[in-house]
C-alpha cells in the first residue's frame, strides 16, 4: 500500500499548496503533550518515541512506545479544537509532511476527503495499546525496539545477524572471511539485541549483530570520504575502490559499527608449507590458521570492509543467487543477510503503511524459513528409521549366511552399506576445507554427515554382529563405537552448550575476552588480599575465596543460571553480615570487592568451560575416525584376499 494511490492525483494537487515537506534531526520534538493540533504530520521517514508524562491508568506501564514511519499522526484536530495526548520526540533524521489544519478548514471537502483517505494510515488507539502481552514481555520488546532504533541497525540494508542459540562460537564465519578476502573483514563482537521470541516470558532469543558493514541507507563513511573511493553499486553493496582509496582512515573513523578496518596494500605473503605434506597437515590440523600480523603505521595501507562478497568467486556474474562467505561456512546455520525491517517482528509491527516499499534484503532469513533444511530432517530421520529397521528384519529373515542378492548374503550387503555410509560421511570433511567456490551451505553437509554417520555407524554395528572377531575386528568395532559416541556427544553440545551460554554470558564474549577477564579478577582478589588486614585476608582466604570459587558454587551457575546482577546482589546479602565485624572501612569495602570479584570470577570460569566443552569432542571424534579409517583399509584388504 501506498499514500500516493490511496489518495488520488486531485487530492494530492489541492492539498500541495497547504503542505510542506521538512527534514528534521536526531532528537527533535515534533510536538509537545498538551499543545493545540495545529498541523497533521506524515511520517515518510524515520523513527520516533510517543511518551506520556502520566500513564493512562493507575499502575499502567504504558507511558511510552516507538512508531516508524509510514504513520500519519494529528487527524483528531480536524474535527474541532484538540490537544496532543502525547509528546512525539524523533529518534534519528527524519523527513515529514506537515499539512496545515487551519488551511484544511477552509476547504471542507478536501479536509473531509484527506480525513476519510489518511485514517488508515494513523496508529490505531493510544499508546501501548498494540501489545498485547504481559507488561514484562512489552518491557522487553520495547527495549529491543529502542535498541535497534537507536543503534541504526533496524536502517541497514543488509543487515548480518548471529542467531546466539545456534552459534557454536566455531570463528569459522570470520575464518572464511579471511579466506576469501585475504583480512576478515568480521569481528565477532557488536550490538547484542535480546529478543522476546514468543508470548512466554522466558522466551528469549538472543541476537548479535557483528562488527560488519550494514550496508547504510545513509553510509556515514561515504559522506567523510576526501577522494570518493567509497560508493554504492549495482547490486546495493557499499564498497570501497582500491585504486581511489588513499589509506587516510577517515572512513574507519567515521563508521560507528566499527565495520571498516585498514590493512597493509601490498601484504608479505605468508609461510605456508604447499607441498603434498603440508595441505595434508593443514587438512587434518584441528588448529585455527594463525592471525595475520599487525599492521604498521609505515604500511601503505588500504580501507576493508564487506562487499558482500561481490567479484569474488563464489559470486559469479552468471550467478542467480548471491552468496556469502560467512553464511555458506556455518556448520549450524547461525548466520543470516536480512532486512531487519523484516527479519526483527518489533519493528515490522510498528511501521506505517503509507509509504510501504517493496526493498528487500539480497540475503534470505534462514532462521525464519529453511526448506531445505526441514526437508533434510524429513528425509533424513524416516531415512535413518528404515534402512535399519529393513536390515533388522533381513537380518531375522535371512541370517548372515544365507544368500539372498547373488552370492551376496546380509555380511556382505550390511558391510558395503556401512562403506558407502562412512565414504559419504568423510564427504564433510572434504568441503569445510572450501572455502573460494560453491559447494553448497555447510549447515547441510552437517546435517547429513549427521544422518549418514548414524546411518553407516548402525549398519556397521549390524555387518559385525554379536561376534567381535578377531583383534583386528575388535578394535575396529570399538573405533566406530567411538566416533558414534564422540559424534552424539558433539551434536549434543552444539544442541544444549550455545543456549546454556545465552543465557549465562548476557552479552556475547569471546574466549580471549573471558581469559583476559579471568585474569583481571585473579589479580583483583590476589591484591585485595595484599592490602587488607590479618581479619579481612583471613575471611576472605577462608570463606570467600573458599565458598565462592568452590566445584559448588561452578555447578551453581549452570543449575540455577541466574543473571550476573541477581546473583551478585544474592551473594552480597549473604556475606553482609560480616561486615561488622571488620573495624576498617576499608576492609569492609575490599571485602565487599571480593564478594563481587570472587563470584563474577566464578560465572566467568563457567563461560571458558562452555566454551571449550564445545569444542572438547572434536578432538577424541577426529583421533576415532582416523584410526577407524584405517583399520578399515586393513579390514577390507583382509576380506578381498580371502575372497579371492
């Protein structure tokens, strides 16, 4: 829908000599609660905060919400002398229509008209009444709404966003930026928008937007650029021209998302092993690659940021479909290009209609819709389901011996299909080492290395039977035993650690962060202690130390999973009556510190081993798997030889 049609070119002729179009800026009142309507405002851009001085009931907690543009506010003042019921504050520039009501009356039809055509466009009742939830869930969404507003993110066209309960924090997304492009060109920390994902109170999704060009509508770095190397093309990326571009830094400067970074034009090319023996090494390494080398202010250096991947491989011109590399190389789907206009529901559900476009993201919200990837578990688990349940029933049918396929009997159709399986399953392994071209999203190969491991990890249990055979068939039987159990556990972590993690980190951080704060509080505790008295070292050695960085207290954090601020105000509570004993001031006040350093410490401890249990599998699940493979390659030369 749009005002121009709805409207009419008549009406849109007459009512031009009483309007005026104006742009506004960041914090201005459009009007005030209490003063006369004397104008009709048209939204057509931007954002804006109704607020009330005194809520609309006792108890009511509805003195605020946000609207975006697309509204028409001030009809009431048509049909007679009227006051605005609230204050309109703007939350970033905007553009606005103003149409004179004193004008309007002087002409009664067109006012008669303009009123019956622009009431669809004005905000049905007063404020608050579009929710309809419980007021601690509209806290929450009005929090996020004021979040995305103020921050920009909701003006970004192409917004990149991590789904923090599926993020298994691998780095693989800036990994394969750094592979395509040469720097990464993300960083994975940014704006944290907790979300409420349902009418439950507890249903929270959290949401990160990295350190990665938005891709503005009105890009602060294009503007402060001296040369003009900096433009939007074609497809609607913001990109940055190498041959123009002088290295000066006012675009890093200028962008508040941190999204631009400056790398050395002419980098020394890295030592790397391109032998036979070295991409093996690099093949099997479970090692990140290392990190690029600092650059030095003597450098010749050169604006980066994301172009969305455009002129590289894995978007060729002939291609239908854009493609990115941080998308395509999450193994869980965590990633998503957006338009945060659709992706985030809040905002959707407070923007106007008037001037309603049909601008889309390049990127496809997977987190809303995947069909390939419910088709996959459609397939995959019936899949799964049948093949072994046919083998059981052959199995009861036939035996092990009895032919039935030829000469082939249930030894030899239960062993080949536990090959296939286990040559399908390595497939994975093949493709997280692509990097530059197509081969599919990485969250699909997941899934049916999931299937397929299950799949052949069953058929093989079956091909070995009740016997285990010899040394050799025995120690192959228990590798596969362990790259099935490493695997499950692995799929169990990547299900239950990344939502444990939300909900006891708030914000998202990096192991490096965790351990550069873990030391912090070591060192907090360590010189309180230095500096207090024999009374206040010995109680905080003796019962804060001892209570709060206890295997209890660790397990605490993961059974209770309570927020940072509510456990510290608990833990303080618990330790106050202390206090009086302690004569000094202060030792009372490094007690205090140390209540807090010492539990915080604690919370933070919990996070690292989150964070490694996540990726603990991996290692013992590769180990398995290469021993398995080859005792596998022994076993099958063992059983041609007798075949023959």
């Amino acid at each position: 829908m749009n005002i121009a049609p709805a409207l009419g070119q008549r009406m849109i002729d007459q009512a031009a000599g009483l309007s005026q179009f104006r742009v506004f800026s960041k914090n201005h009142v459009l009007f005030h609660e209490g003063a006369a309507i004397d104008h009709i405002y048209i939204i057509k851009e931007g954002w804006l905060r109704r607020s009330k001085l005194v809520a609309s009931e006792p108890g009511s907690n509805d003195s605020r919400d946000f609207m975006g543009g697309g509204y028409c506010f001030g009809l009431e003042g048509l049909e007679g002398d009227a006051v605005w019921p609230y204050t309109a504050t703007l939350l970033g520039r905007s553009e606005a229509l103003l149409i004179s009501i004193a004008e309007l009356r002087r002409n009664p039809t067109l006012k008669e008209d303009l009123r019956k055509e622009l009431a669809r466009f004005t905000p049905a009742g007063g404020i608050g009444d579009s929710f309809q939830s419980a007021p601690a869930n509209r806290e929450k969404t009005l929090s996020a709404q004021e979040r995305l507003i103020k921050t920009g993110l909701v003006d970004g066209t192409n917004l990149l966003v991590m789904d923090m309960n599926l993020c298994v924090r691998c780095g693989r997304c800036s990994m394969a930026c750094h592979k395509v492009h040469g720097q990464s060109r993300l960083l994975r920390r940014g704006i944290h928008i907790a979300r409420v994902e349902s009418p439950r109170r507890a249903a929270i999704r959290p949401t990160l937007a990295p350190s990665v060009c938005l891709h503005c509508k009105d890009p602060e770095c294009l503007t402060g650029c001296p040369t003009g190397a900096i433009g939007r093309y074609s497809s609607g990326q913001i990109d940055i021209n190498a041959g123009t571009c002088i290295g000066c830094g006012d675009c890093a400067t200028n962008c508040p998302y941190n999204a631009i970074s400056m790398a050395s034009r002419n980098p020394a090319p890295p030592a790397v092993d391109e032998g036979a023996r070295g991409k093996l090494r690099r093949w099997l390494s479970l090692k990140a690659d290392p990190l690029p080398p600092p650059v030095e202010q003597s450098d010749e250096l050169l604006a980066v940021k994301c172009n969305l991947c455009s002129g590289t491989p894995l978007n060729p011109p002939d291609s239908k479909t854009p493609a990115y590399s941080c998308e395509e190389n999450c193994p869980t789907g965590a990633l998503a290009r957006v338009n945060p206009k659709e992706y985030f529901t809040e905002i959707k559900q407070i923007e106007g209609l008037a001037f309603l476009d049909k601008t889309h993201a390049i990127g496809r919200n997977i987190h809303k819709s995947d069909p390939l990837k419910s088709l996959t578990h459609l397939i995959g688990a019936p899949l799964v389901f049948l093949l072994n349940a046919g083998a059981i029933a052959l199995l009861n049918r036939y035996g092990y011996g009895e032919p039935f396929l030829g000469p082939f009997n249930m030894r030899w159709v239960t062993g080949l299909a536990g090959l296939v399986g286990v040559v399908a399953v390595m497939a994975y392994a093949v493709r997280r080492q692509i990097f530059k071209r197509r081969a599919g999203p990485l969250r699909y190969w997941m899934l049916a290395h999931s299937y397929l491991g299950i799949t052949g990890g069953a058929m093989i249990l079956l091909h070995g039977g009740a016997s285990s055979g010899g040394a050799l068939t025995t120690a192959l039987m228990i590798s596969f035993d362990l790259v099935i159990l490493t695997g499950l556990f692995g799929v169990f972590c990547y299900m239950a650690i990344p939502r444990l993690l939300t909900r006891l980190e708030g914000d998202p951080l990096l192991l490096d962060d965790l351990l550069k704060r873990r030391q912090e509080l070591r060192d907090e505790i360590v010189r309180i202690v230095k500096t207090s008295t024999e009374l206040s070292r010995r109680i905080v050695t003796e019962r804060v130390a001892a209570g709060f960085l206890s295997f209890g207290f660790l397990l605490r954090q993961f059974l209770k999973r309570e927020d940072l601020n509510s456990m510290l105000e608990s833990v303080r509570a618990e330790f106050k009556p202390l206090a009086p004993e302690l004569a000094d001031e202060k030792d009372r006040e490094g007690l205090s510190k140390a209540v807090e350093a010492a539990a915080t410490l604690r919370r933070v401890d919990a996070l690292i081993l989150l964070h490694k249990l996540l990726k603990a599998w991996l290692p013992p699940h590769v180990m398995a798997t290469a021993l398995m493979l080859a005792l596998l390659l022994v076993h099958i030369i063992q059983v041609i030889y007798a075949w023959r």
